[in-house]
C-alpha cells in the first residue's frame, strides 16, 4: 500500500500524469491511498522567492 501524493502542478497543468500513475501501480497490485485534502505544498511560492508565504503552507501538511 502506498501513500500518492499528486503536486498541484500535476492537479492542475497534467492531471492525465496523476491517473496514469495510479493505473500502473494498480497494474502492479499496488493498493493507492489518495488524501482528498491534499492541496498545495508551497513550492511554486518557495521557487518564486516568497519563502515566508510558501512555509505558511507547507506547515499543513507537518501539522497533519
């Protein structure tokens, strides 16, 4: 079992990467668990230099 964490990148630029991925670990006999609250992480901010913003967010998913 596996825990799949899809980038918001990929949520929203790629969705079709997400999907494949979950098929071929499925193909695999891998179970997929997938948080419906997951949300962005923060690095398009962190890369965009807003490193105060970015850790705002990304301190969701360490209080989690």
């Amino acid at each position: 079992k596996v825990s799949l964490f899809v980038t918001c990148l990929v949520d929203q630029l790629f969705p079709q990467v997400g999907l494949s991925t979950v098929k071929v670990l499925r193909k695999c006999g891998v179970e997929v668990d997938f948080d419906p609250r997951q949300t962005c992480c923060g690095q398009p901010a962190l890369n965009a230099g807003y490193w105060d913003e970015a850790v705002e967010v990304a301190q969701k998913f360490v209080d989690d």
